[in-house]
C-alpha cells in the first residue's frame, strides 16, 4: 500500500474554491464521556487527534486538542479548522491519547472513533455520537465557522473579587483555587438543543477569592464565530486536583456587554463588576467578576493594538 505524507491543515478566511466546488471553513469542536482508564492507580490526561481518512485531503492532520489532566471526561477547547464543502465526502478519524504527564513515557491509546464530517454538519444540533468501550462516549460538533463580519481577536483579563469559597476545609481555612471557563453557545432551536462549547479555560490561582488571572487573546472566529453579539457563558471553578472541579458561579453575556462592563474605578470596581450566580439560585451571589480589559485587536496587530469598531464603541 502507498505511504502518504501527513499534512496539516492551514489557512483562514473567506471560502475558496477548488475544482469548481466552493469550500466553505467549518470548525470542530470535541468532548468526550467516562473514557477508559489506561491504569488503576491515577486518572488520565487525555488529548484528542483528528484526521482526515479519505477523499481529497486524504491523510491531513487536522490537529490536536490540547491535555486535559486528571479526567474521564474531558471537554477541550482547542477547535480545529477544516475547508470543505458539502459535496465532498471527508470522513474523519478521531483517535484520543493518554499524555500520561511524563514526556518520558509515550502516550497510550484510550479511544479511537470515525465520523463523516458532513453527515454531522447536518444532522440536528450539528453533533455526532460514538459509543467507546461500555460506558464511554465520543462527541464531536462541527459548525460554520464564520457567520458574522467581525475578524481579529479579543484581548480579554478578568478579576474576581468576594469568591464564594467552597472548599472551607475541616477547620475553615482553605480557600477556593478560582479559574474560569469562556464557552460560546450551540443552538439548533428545530430541536430545542443547547449546549455550551467551552472556547477558553484559565490558569487557576491557589488559596485565592479576590483571584486577578492573566490577559489573554482569544481569536474572535474561535470565540464567537466572528459575530459580536453571539451568547457566551463565563463560568468560574473552584480548581481541583482530582479534576473534579466545583462550580461557583456564571453569567451569560456578549462582547458588548464585556466592553460596557469594563472597570472605571481601578480593578476593583464593584459598581462595573458582574454578579455570578447559579441556576438553581438565581436570587443569591456568588461573587463579583471584573472586566479589566476586553479589546478588540485587529488582526496581525496584536504588539500594536487598534481597537476594531463595536455597537458598543460606537454608541
């Protein structure tokens, strides 16, 4: 059988066309259910590889997720990128790996699984399922990725400040280890399907309830699919070293809501700050979250930042 060289998929932008066919730019996103163990002592640190296993980009390397240590069920944030159109077939092949946490030791093989990436794309709520040993489960979402004009990237940095702490300790002095989490809604409303795509996670901070986490810059066709007023959930965690992390707080919001709620007051301004709550109790606080800054940045500026236009600079 003839070897073929792996490639990896590159690119960004508008839809091209290749043979007469228009391609279209979609992005996948994964989560995976109770995974198998690869060992009885320790949970793993599963990552997940994607790659194209027939048609016309035979053999690309879409890419790979990054690690998600200590968990069974894992729900990564790196999206990978695909060009395609629905008259090509792409049938995709998706293989999860234990990094195991040592360089020194190679990677084990927890799962692999095979999906058609147009079937999915249009199937209902865009997402596929496939069954991984005798409990676990595969999943994988493949949308559009562009349905807004808006091109560049988000420099974002937040700060919490009257955390919740939900790890009292048997005496009551531990404290919380706040990170946070930027997920971008999944909608398809012909089925009445909601789901919240995790695009970003924080560093955690340890032993902290007034955490000041660091800037980040998040591409803006990653986080909203290029549209300013997409629905995101900010959700913030109490970190721990199991994985199993603990919920303290959330809210729903947008890119304008972010810039209209940026600190005036220094990065303690409660009158801007945001309320975090729970369903299950919307009428209570679980903390306040600052917006530092939440500038859009044009892109290939990011040394050099000018601030791309929004509703909410230009109200």
């Amino acid at each position: 059988m003839a070897k073929h060289k792996r490639k990896s998929s590159k690119g960004k932008g508008k839809a091209k066309r290749d043979s007469g066919i228009t391609l279209q730019r979609f992005q996948i996103s994964l989560f995976a259910e109770n995974l198998p163990k690869t060992s009885w002592f320790s949970k793993p640190s599963p990552y997940a590889k994607v790659e194209v296993i027939g048609g016309p980009q035979d053999g690309t390397l879409l890419g790979q997720t990054e690690a998600i240590s200590k968990t069974v069920s894992p729900d990564w944030c790196e999206i990978l990128f695909v060009e395609t159109a629905p008259e090509i077939n792409m049938p995709l092949r998706v293989t999860v790996w234990d990094q195991r946490g040592d360089d020194s030791l190679d990677p084990i093989l927890m799962a692999t699984a095979e999906f058609e990436a147009t079937s999915v794309y249009q199937s209902q709520g865009k997402n596929s399922t496939e069954d991984i040993g005798k409990r676990g489960k595969l999943h994988i979402h493949i949308e559009e990725s562009f349905v807004g004009d808006l091109r560049g990237k988000m420099k974002l940095q937040l700060r919490g400040l009257d955390m919740k702490n939900v790890e009292p300790g048997p005496f009551g002095l531990g404290r919380s280890d706040p990170f946070f989490e930027i997920a971008k809604k999944n909608a398809d409303h012909h089925i009445a399907q909601v789901n919240w795509n995790v695009v970003y996670r924080s560093e955690h901070i340890d032993n902290n309830l007034n955490p000041y986490w660091d800037p980040t810059v998040i591409d803006l066709e990653k986080l909203c699919f290029g549209r300013e007023d997409w629905p995101l959930k900010v959700s913030v965690y109490d970190h721990n070293e199991d994985g199993n992390h603990v919920l303290i707080g959330a809210f729903e919001t947008n890119i304008p809501h972010l810039q209209s709620r940026i600190s005036i007051k220094g990065n303690a301004d409660r009158d801007q700050a945001i309320l975090l709550a729970q369903e299950v109790k919307r009428n209570k606080t679980y903390g306040l979250l600052c917006v530092i800054k939440a500038e859009l940045i044009a892109e290939g500026d990011i040394e050099h930042p000018r601030v791309v236009a929004s509703s909410v600079m230009r109200e």
